[in-house]
C-alpha cells in the first residue's frame, strides 16, 4: 500500500555511486573529471528508481570501458547540503581487474573526462581532494556490506 503522504514531498538527496576498482598491485584505478580539481572514483548519480550497483555499473562502463558486476558495498558517505543538495554516496567493490586490463575513456566532450589512470593506493592523497581521498580509504579498509535490492542480494 502507498501511502501518499510519504509521496507527497520526496527527499531531496542525490545518490552517488562509485566504484573502487584495483589492479593486481593494489593500485586504485581513478578518473581525471574536467569539473573539478583532482582525481576521482569512477561513477556517478544514480538516475530516478535505479538500483544504485546499476548505476555505478553504467557510470563505470560509460567512464572506463569496464564490465563488471557489483554486489558488495565498501562505503557509505553522507555530504551534508552547503552548496549542494544533500547526497549520499556508496562505494561498490569493483574487484581486482587483471594488468594490462584496457581502460577506454571517451572522448572528453562525451564523457567529461580528460583520461583514466591507476594510481597506488598510498599515493592516493596527492592525486585526490581530501575528502575523496578519505573515502577511498575508507573502502579500501576491506570491510564490506552485501548490496540488496528489496532485500535480496542485488544481482
């Protein structure tokens, strides 16, 4: 049953979803935005009633060229509004991709992206503005939570 009053006034938070991807030498794999300063995680907002690890599979695909299928979460960041709405963001565990794996980034004025590149883990800092770089961190920690989807493990 709905009930329209919880539909009345939705929340206005923006889901971001991101995805920590590694190599075999533990580097992180980061993406070079033209929007701001710094390297991020590859992803990005999650389009109205999409399951967030298919979202952050879209973004990382459209970004990187990748396939891969997302089911554990490392992270969850809340940003509190300032500039911005409120956004809640998850990290999803990417895996562990073979050397030599091809990164295709599109063109720029496609994807908004000037390239792609792995980075290691404890030169993350110096690529990342620090809270992007804490956040990292935080997922490369190894704890993880199952991504579930009206409670069931998300597939």
């Amino acid at each position: 049953m709905q009930d329209p009053r919880l539909l009345a006034k939705p929340p206005v938070c923006r889901l971001g979803c991101l995805v920590l991807v590694r190599n075999q030498r533990g580097d992180v794999l980061l993406v070079d935005p033209d929007y701001m300063d710094g390297l991020i995680l590859p992803g990005g907002s999650a389009k109205p009633n999409e399951p967030p690890h298919l979202a952050a599979a879209r973004h990382l695909h459209a970004e990187t060229g990748l396939i891969v299928r997302l089911s554990d979460v490392l992270a969850v960041d809340f940003t509190p509004a300032d500039r911005h709405l409120e956004r809640l963001t998850l990290v999803f565990d990417g895996g562990t991709v073979p050397d030599g794996t091809l990164i295709t980034v599109p063109a720029q004025r496609q994807s908004g992206l000037f390239g792609a590149r792995f980075v290691p883990a404890r030169s993350l800092p110096d690529f990342m503005a620090p809270s992007q770089a804490a956040r990292a961190a935080e997922a490369l920690a190894g704890r993880s939570l199952p991504a579930l989807l009206l409670g069931q493990r998300a597939a």
